[in-house]
C-alpha cells in the first residue's frame, strides 16, 4: 500500500492485524514509515518516489521487483495504485487479494485532477481495471454495498466496521480522560475538506454559541493550506479544539470524551454510499451524532435511532435539531446506548475478519500445492 501510512485503519488495525493475531508473518510496505515494526508486524518502505496521476505506471517497475524479492504467499494490495502491480504479479503467478475502500467510478469526480476532462477518464479507468481483477484475483474486497453487484466475478463486502478489541481499542481505553467542562463538545474526526463539511461546521458552532457555550473538536487534517487559513479565519475558529493528525487511539479516545459527533459530509462523489467509520466510532463508545441523511448511513436498532440524520444543505435545520440534541441529556444518552449495542451486538470488524482469514488461508494453501 505505497500510499498508505504504516497505521492505516483498515489495512493495518484491521486486516493486517487480524492476520498476524491468526499466526501469519505479515509485512507492511507502506509510504516513508518512521518504525521499522508496528504492532509486531515488520515495516518496509514502498520503493514507489514519484507522485504524479502517472505514479501507478511509473512506479510499477521497483514495486514489482521489491514484491518479487519479497517472496510472499499472499499480497494484499490497496487502492488503485496498485493496480498495475497486481496485473503483473498474476502474470507471474503469484496470489492476490485487492482491498479498496472508495467507489472509483464516482471518487474521481472530487480529486484534484487536471485537466478536468480526465476525471470521467480515470473514473472509467479504475473501474475497468478493477472489475478486470475481480474475475482474476483471489478476491476483491469493498467497503459499499452497490460495489459487489457493480464490480461483479469474486467481489467480496467488507464494510468499515469498528475495532471492539485488540491493542488500539485497549491503548484508547487505557488513554486518560479529557478534563470535564461545562461546555458541551461536538466533535468531528477524518479529512477535512469544503465536501466534508469543515465551513458548515464552523458555521454551526459559531450560531450555537450565540445561545449557549460548546465547543467543536477537530480531530485530522486539511486537505490543503489554504483552507485551514480560511478555517482559522472564520468566526467559529474562537470555539475550536484543533487536535490535528493524531494516532487512531488517541482519536477514539476523544470521541468517547465528546458529547456530539458530527459527521456532515455534501452529497457529492460516492460519499452518499460510503461505509463511513467515524459514524461507526461515535457509537461504539456511546457518542449520539448528527449525520448527512443518507440512505446507506441510516441505522435502526430496536433500542432506536443512534443519531439524528440532517439535510446537510439546510443549515437552519441542522442548527435546529442540533440545539435539541445539546439541550436533551437523556435523548443523548438514550441514543448513545442504542448505537453501543448495535455495534457491540450487529456490527463490528470481528463479525467480517472470518472471511478475511477464510479468503488468505484458501490462497497459502493453493500456493502451498
């Protein structure tokens, strides 16, 4: 995964980690790792320098050559950089799993691609590609649930659903409590970018803080400089906790401190049929949230609803129910417990990891053979 950092949430705290708990020798090859080992796992820079739309061909001859050097029963490769590395290696015989967790034939539409006529190009690029691999691979894994039916051959749906256990969930347990305050606390945790919400929320808590004192906790990264110095020039900015890049531990630990997740993403690209994680994360520990009304993010529970799901471009109404929401501690936490149950009892990464390692055991046995 050439692109991915050594402590990726899917790829490394989830599937890697699931394999090496299971007895595998996994080795990461990621993007500049600043440890040699993570998680008892061995760590290995991709040998993958250029960064151009051109990367997944002009990196293809190292990726190949270190892959090959590496000897591996099993490569699971991620996203569509890979792709080129996955053909040549089932050229050569060897077995692949491909992981993706976007819808590349709508995530385009929002990548900084120019010109942009390429994007439809490389959307219909991608997707070709992809379904090429589904019918030639050990398997393909999603996170969406159009994406099966769509790729078609041997398509498999691992959605982005939440750690309950191992070393991460124990050092986010283990992590020492925010002070308490007075002032409510939303919090928002992943990419921010104008599509995912950040100036809308900034607008929400500034008009929020003209009734009652709260506070919004930032937890990632800007997609770019220029819009973290619009963000910090915004009227709002006065009410943020900025927190920044930090670890997956850290994070859920400031989301089982916060009141509120937000999670109010446009309706743009595939993220309407995303599996989206911080969702999921809110309610594993508990934190009721307002969220884009989407189909795909509706959950029900006989305990409730978990969240109150808004129109993200109606600000008026999202304030609105979000004063309710502040206002009403036993609505909060009546929903708080109906999300902990449904992720405790419907939805989490041990309900998926059996077919993960059912997938990787089928293919070292073939190559075994």
């Amino acid at each position: 995964m050439p692109r991915c950092r050594h402590d990726h949430i899917r790829a490394v705290h989830k599937q890697a980690w699931t394999l090496h708990r299971e007895g595998y020798e996994v080795l990461l090859v990621v993007r500049q790792p600043p440890v040699d080992t993570y998680l008892g796992m061995q760590v290995i820079t991709a040998n993958a320098p250029f960064t151009s739309i051109l990367r997944p061909i002009l990196n293809l001859p190292g990726l190949f050559l270190q892959a090959w050097r590496l000897k591996c029963d099993v490569y699971i490769l991620r996203n569509p950089d890979t792709i080129p590395l996955a053909l040549l290696l089932l050229l050569t015989g060897r077995k692949v799993i491909y992981d993706t967790h976007e819808d590349f034939s709508k995530r385009p539409q929002i990548r900084r691609i120019s010109p942009a006529w390429l994007k439809p190009v490389v959307a219909w690029s991608i997707t070709a590609c992809e379904r090429l691999l589904a019918r030639t691979t050990v398997a393909v894994l999603v996170t969406q649930r159009q994406q099966p039916d769509f790729l078609g051959g041997r398509t498999l749906l691992q959605p982005n659903a939440p750690l309950v256990d191992g070393p991460i969930v124990e050092a986010a347990h283990a992590t020492p409590a925010l002070p308490k305050s007075d002032r409510p606390s939303l919090i928002y945790v992943g990419e921010m970018t104008r599509n995912r919400g950040v100036i809308l929320m900034l607008d929400l808590i500034d008009r929020l803080n003209q009734s009652r004192p709260c506070c919004l906790r930032l937890v990632g990264w800007f997609d770019t400089e220029d819009l973290r110095q619009e963000a910090q020039r915004h009227n709002g900015w006065r009410y943020v906790e900025d927190y920044g890049t930090v670890s997956h531990a850290q994070s859920l630990s400031l989301i089982r401190d916060s009141d509120v997740g937000l999670a109010l993403l446009h309706p743009v690209a595939d993220y309407p049929t995303s599996s989206i994680t911080k969702l999921f994360e809110y309610m594993q520990f508990g934190v009721p949230f307002i969220a884009s009304d989407f189909p795909a993010w509706r959950v029900s529970t006989r305990f409730g609803p978990p969240g109150i799901y808004v129109n993200p471009e109606a600000p008026d109404e999202i304030l609105s129910l979000s004063q309710q929401l502040l206002d009403d501690a036993s609505q909060r936490s009546a929903m708080g417990r109906a999300g902990q149950h449904y992720i405790e009892n419907s939805f989490n990464w041990n309900c998926y990891a059996e077919s993960l390692l059912a997938l990787v055991a089928d293919a070292s046995a073939s190559t075994f053979k």
